[in-house]
C-alpha cells in the first residue's frame, strides 16, 4: 500500500479554472484535468522560469517529485492543445501560502495572507467578495497550515 500523499505548497490559487478551444462548445470537448500542484509546477519551471531545486524547496517537496509532476502536468498541456481538449484546474493536496480576492462590484482583484480576513473591498467597500480559495475547497485548511507553519518557524528561531 503506497503511502499518503504530503500536501503541497501552492503560491495562490489560480486566476482562471478553465481553458477551452476557441469556436468549440464546451459541452462536446473532453476534459484534461490539471492538478493544482501541476499547475504549480508549470507556474514555477516554465512562467517563472526557476530552477528545479528552487521550485522545489517553494513547494516543499523533493526536487525529483518537482520533476516527476513538472513532466505530467507538460504531457496534460500538450494533450489539451494538440487534441483541443478542454484544460480544467482542479483538485490535488495541496496548501495555499496566499488568497486571491475578486470584488464582484468593481472586478478588483488582491492578494491577501490567511492570517488576515478581508469582509470588504480596500478599493470601492463593497462586501460582494469571492474568496478564490474557497473555489477549490480550500480555506480553512490552508488558515491551520499557515498558523501551524508560523508556530513551527517561530519556534525553530
């Protein structure tokens, strides 16, 4: 029996879930699903251009495993452009370090830690706000680990 994975380290959650060929129903295409630690690595190795070791170490995982998921996350891509696939991000263990925020009045987006609850838009006050996180399940796991990761380094110091 394989043993359980260890959650990942993600940045914040991504801006868009889903990517579609242009001209083509949604409703008819297949679907590629992109974990949200392959969207990471992808994030890291190839927007970002890091070194391996240095995606790794931000992700808290093996530079080997980075590898491992950086080559499983290019073949999903690839399959989603060359067989005109829909991409869909999705699902995975994973902890986010920050929160994306999207004001539903103004469109405003802004990144917040989750030691810190924003109920309003720093921009036009309004309370219509999305919590990005909160979309991909995530949240309350993700306010433990980083009080927990904040105890723990405190701690080592």
């Amino acid at each position: 029996m394989p043993r359980p994975q260890k959650n990942r380290i993600v940045s914040k959650p991504p801006l868009y879930s889903s990517f579609k060929p242009t001209g083509v129903r949604k409703r008819g295409l297949e679907q590629v699903a992109l974990s949200l630690d392959e969207y990471e690595a992808v994030r890291l190795a190839d927007y970002l251009q890091q070194e391996h070791e240095e995606a790794a170490v931000q992700m808290e995982i093996s530079r080997s495993t980075f590898t491992r998921l950086l080559e499983r996350a290019r073949k999903k891509v690839a399959t989603f452009m060359v067989e005109g696939r829909e991409l869909c991000v999705e699902g995975g263990c994973v902890h986010f370090r920050k929160n994306l925020m999207r004001c539903l009045s103004c469109g405003e987006l802004f990144s917040s830690g989750f030691d810190e609850e924003l109920s309003v838009c720093p921009i036009c006050g309004s309370a219509e706000i999305e919590d990005m996180a909160d979309g991909f399940g995530h949240g309350n796991c993700c306010r433990q680990y980083s009080r927990e990761k904040l105890y723990n380094d405190r701690r080592k110091s």
